[in-house]
C-alpha cells in the first residue's frame, strides 16, 4: 500500500480581466495491491482531489477519485501497469511499462493531470535517481507562455542505451490539451529529443542535449 498527496500554486502576475489570477490543485491518495498470482497484482486507486472545471483557482479536495487495474510482471526485467477509472473531469487512464535490456531501458509512460504552461516547465524536474534520463533532459514544450489551465494527457516513450563509458537518450512525446476556460479548445504538442552523456572521469559527468 501506498499513500501520496500534493499542492500546487501558481501566480500569475500579468492577467486580463476575465482570467483566473492564480492556478491551485491539490490532491491526495491511497493506493492498494492484491497480489493473484506469483507476477500479477490488482491495483485500486482511491483519493481526493481539486475540481479545476468548476473553479481553477480554488483548490481544496471536493472531487472523488478512483482508478482500478493491474500490474504485470512477466519477468525481473518488464512491467506493465494499466489502470482506467473517474476524476473530476470524466474517464481517467494510466498506463506505465518499462522494459530493461542487457545496454539499456525502454519506457513507455501515459498520464493525465491538470496544469499550465509554467507547471509543465516545473513538472519536467525528475529528482528520481533511478530515473533513465538525467535531470537535464530537455522539457516537454510548454506551448503558450499564458495563464490557462488545461488538462495534459501526456504520453512519453523514452529509450536509453548505454555504452562503455557513456549513455544515450531519445525521448518522443505527445502532449494533448483540453482548456477549462471559457474560449475553451484544444492543443495537440508534439516533441522529441536526444540526450547524451559521457562520463570521461571517475567522478565527472559530461551531459549534452
């Protein structure tokens, strides 16, 4: 079992008359695990969360949240998670697979979060050291530099390979986005990017994008 919780805040500090002067979205979670079989679980989802549709800058946690699905393990090196269930904004789904070979790991990731431009700047951060790709890998595009708040239905596939003394990275992404303002709309993003790092001494990283 697993419990998580976040707030996020952002200002804006130039806005028209009709926009929403700050972003807030909290969230919180309990995630469970039932093992039914040597290398499958039934994974359940449940939590509160801000109701950006009805309000974007009041936070708060009114809205129910749930997702159901499996994780699959079909060996040490390969995982795949799917889960498909309700939040505020209608039918929710994640899906995470990673698979890792003898020079390198394959990923496939597909999110949903609401957000705007400056939170997908901010979000790209990845303080996980496990993490494939080094904290400098490049951003997602973070489209508009406006307030809007959008949901993301982000999807990232994510190869690294790995030589002797250094590591090559591709990313690929998708990035579709529902406004919640009034103008309303979508925005379809997509991007790629390489990344490459050398380590040519003992305790010296070299990394290029």
């Amino acid at each position: 079992w697993k419990t998580s919780g976040s707030a996020t805040q952002t200002k804006f500090d130039d806005v028209a008359a009709d926009e929403a002067d700050e972003f807030r979205y909290d969230i919180v979670g309990l995630e469970l695990g039932f093992p039914v079989g040597s290398r499958t679980r039934l994974l359940a989802k449940v939590g509160q969360e801000s109701d950006v549709e009805e309000d974007p800058s009041q936070g708060g946690l009114d809205s129910n949240a749930w997702l159901v699905g499996f994780e699959w393990q079909p060996s040490n090196l390969q995982t795949l998670e799917v889960l498909g269930g309700q939040r505020f904004y209608g039918s929710a789904w994640e899906v995470h697979w990673s698979r890792r070979g003898s020079n390198g790991l394959l990923t496939l990731d597909l999110t949903e979060a609401p957000t705007t431009s400056s939170g997908v700047l901010v979000d790209d951060i990845d303080p996980d050291p496990e993490s494939i790709r080094p904290p400098e890998f490049p951003a997602i595009d973070s489209g508009s530099l406006d307030n809007r708040v959008f949901l993301q239905k982000l999807a990232t596939a994510t190869a690294s390979y790995e030589f002797t003394r250094s590591t090559l990275f591709l990313r690929l992404y998708s990035d579709k986005r529902e406004y919640f303002d009034s103008a309303g709309g979508d925005e379809n993003i997509y991007g790629w990017a390489l990344a490459y790092d050398w380590r040519f001494a003992t305790r010296t990283l070299l990394g290029t994008v």
